[in-house]
C-alpha cells in the first residue's frame, strides 16, 4: 500500500485525449465572443448527434435545480458563460445522453472542456480589463458617478493600496475554515452551526444552500485541484467529500479522527486525500465514492496543521519548536528534524514551487527543503503567534495570520504580508477583525486574500498587482 500512495503523490499530470463524439476544441486566441459562439457551435453539435435534444430533455437529465432552460438556451447560442461546475454539467448531460445517465467527472472529455471554459473565462476577464483601461485614458470625458468610482478603485490598486471590501457571512456564526476554488469563481467556509458554505467569489453572494452534514462545527475545507470535489472536516471527528456541482455528498463520511478532523489536504493531482486529527491518515480518492485507507495513522503530537507541497512532502509542526519532512507514501520522515524556534511550532507551508518552508512560532523561519537549512533571518512578528500563514499561488507573497488567542494576552489578530523577493515586511499590518481569525487563504491570482474569524465575518481584501 506504500507503494501505492508513492504513485498518487509524485505521479505527473497525464495528457488529455479527446474521446469520440466531441469535436477537437480549439486552442487559439481570438476575441471573446468569437471564442464563446465557437464552443456554443461545438456544444450544439452535441445537442445535435442526439436527436436534436430539447432544452427540455436536457434540463432534466441533470437533475432537479442543476440547469435551467433559459440559462441554457444562452449558453447554447453563444450569449453568456456561467461558472465552470454549471457549464461542465451541461457538458456531461451532452456527452452521454443516449446512455441514460450524466457522464461520469472523470470522462476523458471534461478535462478538455474544464481547459476551454477556463480559455474563454481568460478572454472573458481580459476584455473587461481592456474596457476599463480604455475608459481610464478617457479621463477628460465626463463620467457618471459610477464610473468615477470605477476609475478610483483601479487607480487605487495599480497604486499598490490594499483594499478591504464590505466583510459577508456576519450570520453564520463564525468562519472557521476557508479555501478559493482552482480556478477562482467560488469560496468555500466552514461555520460554528455544522455547516460548510460556497461563495460566488465576484458576486460575494451564497451559491447555493448550506451543506448540511456534520454533526459539530467543520474546521478545515479544500477543494481538489480539479474542482469536482470539497472536503470538509469537522470536531465531530469525521471528513466528508462532496461534490461540488450538485452540493450533494459522494461518499460515507471518512472517520476515525478522535479529537476532531481538523486539516484536510488533496495532493497536487487530486488523487490522495491528507486527513488530520491527533494523528494524520491517508486517502486514495481516485473513486472518491468509494475512498480507501493507506497504511496506518502517523506522526503524533501535532502542534500545526500539516502541509503538503506541490511535490508531495509533507511538513509537521510539534511542541520545542521542532518540525519534521515526510515521505507520507512511506509514513517515514527525511532526514533530521528542522530546530529553530524557541516555542511551539503553530504553522506551516511550503512555496508553489516546493523548494522553500516557512515554520511558524513568534517569528517565521524559512528553510530550504532539499538542504533542510534555514536561508534567512527569522522574520518577526512583533511578539505575536503565527497561527495561519501561506505562499501567494505566484510565490511572491508570503501571508500570515498574527495575535494571541488565550484569555491573557487575547489580541484582535492581524494579517502581515513579506516580499518574498527581498524578505520586507510589505506596510502596515491588515486589519479588519475582531479578535481571533483561524482562516485565511490567496485566491488562484495572488490578488484576493480572504479572512475569516470568530467574529463571524468573512472578510475579502483585494491586494497590489504583484511587482517584477
């Protein structure tokens, strides 16, 4: 089973064929709307090799509240895009309809479409920017309210000001976890009531219910990197994996965590799942209804949520400032332990690029992976606890999460940002919380931080274009 888990960390992404039955999609530029009626023609096509399905038929094979036949007829005409899980659903109907039942996520197909609905989002995001820098140079034109506002906003974050949007979620009863979707358009939140939530990342708005399930409060949430599942984990000590596009859950709940599930990590192909409570299991979720155990739990005495770098390393935190690399395939460690800080070890994450960890304690510690030797100076924190802390998806940006928590030294906490370029504190410490703040993550682009904290606000702050 060792052997086994090996090859779901460290195996590569594979290349992706185009089955029979779907058109050979393309790949060049062109304009956004060009590009949009070229898949609509592409997806019609489909429609068409069935019989000329009606919106109708279509709609309800996907199953109740998942389409609509307005919603669909737009895409079909080359009108809209909606977000990514609600596209490939209609995708998936249109695949294999003469079989009775929705094509399967991993049909050979959704991984072609998945990459073209992200080509078109591209076009999609670059033709606005191109309007608004067109309006902007207009400047000597007059402007309505509204566009004044616009042009505020954009002159503020080309400025490299950070900027703090209204917070959500101030009726959920905390945030206690929080994750953006690969690909961006969703969030999703862990809450105090039992539940796991999606956010529509633009409109700031709920997509959908909340997800029922958990029996205590979920701490941990993470999407796969396909964004076909979300795993949430809980104090009642269990993970659950559902799936994404129709909120529902996939498998029976994954258990064993005493003391509470409380990290949840996929591997950089989605095919191992990471669970932690005391100690930490391992998962093959290739047939993520039918989730299977890997060896046996390991590694004791956590002190931080584990990481998991891009090349499937895992990283512990334990009490005397001390922290461990892993094989978790073996479940044995590499090399000695990494010493430096004088308290407890309280966070931890490696670069995109796997070749750096920062440890946390009252102050970071960076350390290179293949030498396990520290490169830098700590970085310090004002005396304060690191209690989150992650690499911006471009590495430029290293965030972390600050303040005390106990009934002594409580703290309204605050979230630091490092250039990671020249290892400077980037301005003055964000704020925006009341009291203590147990998730944080980057959005895919490096722009968007999100917080959540006990105060029960979810808060998004949009941060400076990264510099060269």
């Amino acid at each position: 089973m060792h052997t086994q888990a090996r090859n779901l960390l460290l195996s590569g992404s594979q290349g992706l064929a185009v089955g029979g039955g779907m058109s050979v999609v393309r790949t060049g530029g062109g304009r956004y709307q060009e590009e949009l009626e070229a898949a609509a023609a592409e997806l019609r096509s489909l429609q068409a090799a069935h019989g000329g399905l009606t919106l109708k038929q279509i709609v309800s094979r996907a199953g109740r509240g998942n389409l609509g036949e307005s919603m669909v007829s737009a895409v079909l005409r080359g009108r809209t895009l909606p977000r990514c899980d609600y596209y490939l659903t209609l995708v998936r109907v249109l695949l294999t309809y003469d079989t009775g039942k929705l094509a399967s996520w991993q049909h050979e197909d959704i991984a072609v479409w998945k990459t073209r609905w992200q080509q078109l989002q591209r076009l999609k995001q670059d033709e606005k920017l191109g309007k608004s820098v067109r309006a902007q140079s207009a400047a000597e034109q007059p402007q309505t309210a509204g566009g004044l506002a616009e042009r505020v906003l954009l002159s503020v974050v080309r400025a490299g000001e950070y900027i703090q949007l209204l917070p959500m979620a101030a009726d959920t009863g905390g945030v206690w976890a929080v994750a953006f979707s690969p690909e961006g358009s969703l969030i999703a939140t862990g809450h105090g009531p039992k539940t796991a939530q999606l956010w529509d990342t633009v409109a700031r708005q709920r997509s959908g219910p909340p997800l029922f399930g958990h029996t205590d409060r979920v701490v941990t949430v993470a999407f796969s990197p396909d964004q076909v599942l979300l795993a949430t984990g809980s104090d009642d000590g269990t993970v659950r994996l559902w799936d994404v596009a129709s909120r529902t859950l996939v498998a029976e709940p994954l258990d064993g965590h005493s003391g509470g599930a409380s990290t949840v990590l996929f591997s950089a192909d989605g095919r191992l799942l990471v669970t932690v409570g005391r100690t930490i299991r391992l998962w093959d979720v290739t047939d993520a209804a039918k989730p299977l155990k890997i060896g046996k739990p390991f590694s004791g005495s956590l002190t931080a949520p584990p990481a998991l770098s891009s090349a499937g390393i895992l990283a512990t935190g334990h009490s005397g400032g001390v922290a461990h690399l892993w094989d978790p395939a073996q479940q044995t460690k590499l090399g000695g332990p990494l010493r430096g800080h004088a308290d407890d070890v309280t966070a931890l994450c490696f670069s995109p690029d796997a070749e750096l960890l920062a440890t946390a304690g009252q102050d970071i510690q960076l350390w290179n992976v293949a030498r396990a030797e520290m490169i830098h100076e700590p970085l310090q924190c004002a005396g304060e606890q690191v209690r989150r802390m992650a690499f911006s998806p471009d590495g430029r940006v290293l965030a972390a999460v600050t303040g005390h928590h106990d009934q002594e030294e409580a703290t309204d906490h605050v979230v630091r940002l490092w250039d990671t370029g020249t290892w400077k504190e980037l301005g003055d410490p964000l704020v925006g919380h009341s009291g203590t703040v147990d998730a944080a993550a980057f959005s895919p682009d490096s722009r968007l931080y999100a917080t959540g904290g006990h105060d029960g606000l979810l808060r998004l702050r949009i941060l400076p274009a990264p510099r060269p």
